[in-house]
C-alpha cells in the first residue's frame, strides 16, 4: 500500500480520471435527470463502506480507530473538485506538491501509535488536517507542524469549522518537531525523511511512540518506534511511499 505519489503523477491520473468519469456522468445525467449526488447522506454512507471494505478486512481492528475513521467527514478535507473521490481507496493530492493519505494509512498508523485518552501527540506533517482530526477524537491534545503555510492556514480553517479545539498548528520545520510543548507522548510523520530526525527522538517521553516513514522516495519503509530506558527500539511494518519530508531555508 502506497500513502502518497508525486505530484506530477497524481494530477496527470486525475486528470484523465475526472474526464472519465464526465463521459459516466453525462450519460447518467440523460436517463436520470435531476437526480442529486454528494448529498450528506451519500458520504456518511461511502464512509461506513470505506471502514469495513477498507480497513476491517486488511486488520484494523482498534474499536476507537474504527469509530474515528467513521466519524470524522473525510469530504471536508479534500478539494472540491476531488470529494467524489473522497472514500477511493488511495491518496488524493491537496495542492502544494501535497497529498492527503489513503484511509487505511491513515487508519493502519494511527493504530499502531495506540493512541489513550490522555496522550499529548506531536504530528509532523499537517497537511490537509485529517490525520490531526482523526487522532484528536483519541487523544487529548495534538500539536502539528506544517512547513507548507498555506495548508497550515486552511488546515487550522477547517479543523475550526468543524469544532476541534484540542488541535494546534503552526507553520514551521517539522524537522525540529515543537520544543516549546515537548515531551510528548507520541509522535506521528506524514512525510519521509531519510533517516529519523534527533529532535524528535529527543522530543519522544520515555515509554512514547514514534510511527514514521523512512526512507528515499521510491525505498521507504514504515517504523514503528518505541523509547525505553532513553533507548529507541524500532521495528518495520509497512513499505510505503509519502512525499519527502522538506527542510526550511537553507537546511532543504
């Protein structure tokens, strides 16, 4: 399973996609006329779907990631002109050379963090805001960094709307994760570096979990990582591909 592809890519697939799928729709709307889509009700119905024919079946299994994952309207996260797409088993790109996350990577790393009610998360990688949304019906507080500051600013726009208070974003290099607010009880990347950034091991509480890709574009491998005793213990669960982890100014 792929969580991200490069941007060039993506557009051209969606392109020839959404032209596709004009022809489909043209020919419906010619013996269905009048007939309304993308209604609500459509997309609480394609979520539940998403959860059992995309998660439940591939071994998600966490009874609060579950409840998330079909709670949080994924649809408000996604561009307009993509929200058909929205409970597509697969990425969706959000602008800025960015992507939002297949559902199940999203579903399988938040599993993995084995979030608790009174975690304090740090999210590296905010992106369009869903993972911060998903994890914070979890957790106590998430702290999320996003180096890319338009979708830092329509992040914090969307998550306001739709009432979260416990999510807090700043523009910034995820690279030097939040010292201000750390330790923090887990941590979660969005993005790949090539190897694990030190500040955020040094951000991680003891006893904490980092999920995080690793890797070159096209070799990344996701870790689960697990401090004890200041020690780091990793192990590898999914290969996968995210957009690189970007540095600021001249640390690019």
């Amino acid at each position: 399973m792929y969580a991200a592809f490069t941007a060039a890519s993506l557009e051209l697939f969606f392109r020839v996609r959404r032209f596709a799928q004009y022809l489909i729709l043209a020919g419906l709307v010619a013996t269905a006329c009048g007939q309304k889509s993308n209604a609500p009700s459509d997309f609480a119905a394609q979520r539940q779907l998403m959860v059992q024919q995309q998660l439940v079946v591939r071994g998600i299994n966490n009874e609060g990631v579950l409840a998330a994952m079909g709670k949080v309207p994924r649809e408000e996260f996604v561009p307009l002109e993509l929200r058909t797409e929205t409970y597509e088993d697969g990425p969706l790109p959000i602008g800025h050379g960015q992507t939002i996350s297949q559902p199940y990577i999203v579903a399988f790393m938040t599993q993995q963090l084995q979030p608790k009610p009174s975690d304090r998360v740090l999210e590296i990688g905010t992106g369009s805001g869903y993972q911060a949304a998903i994890l914070a019906e979890l957790v106590k507080e998430i702290y999320s960094v996003e180096i890319v500051e338009p979708l830092a600013k329509s992040a914090e726009a969307t998550l306001a709307r739709l009432g979260y208070t416990n999510i807090h974003i700043k523009a910034g290099d995820g690279y030097k994760g939040w010292p201000e607010e750390a330790p923090f009880d887990a941590i979660i990347v969005t993005c790949a570096p090539d190897k694990v950034p030190q500040p955020l091991v040094d951000q991680l509480k003891d006893g904490g979990r980092m999920v995080i890709p690793v890797g070159e574009r096209f070799a990344q491998e996701l870790y689960l990582l697990e401090k004890k005793n200041g020690q780091l213990k990793e192990s590898v669960t999914l290969p996968v591909r995210f957009v690189p982890m970007m540095r600021s100014g001249s640390e690019k």
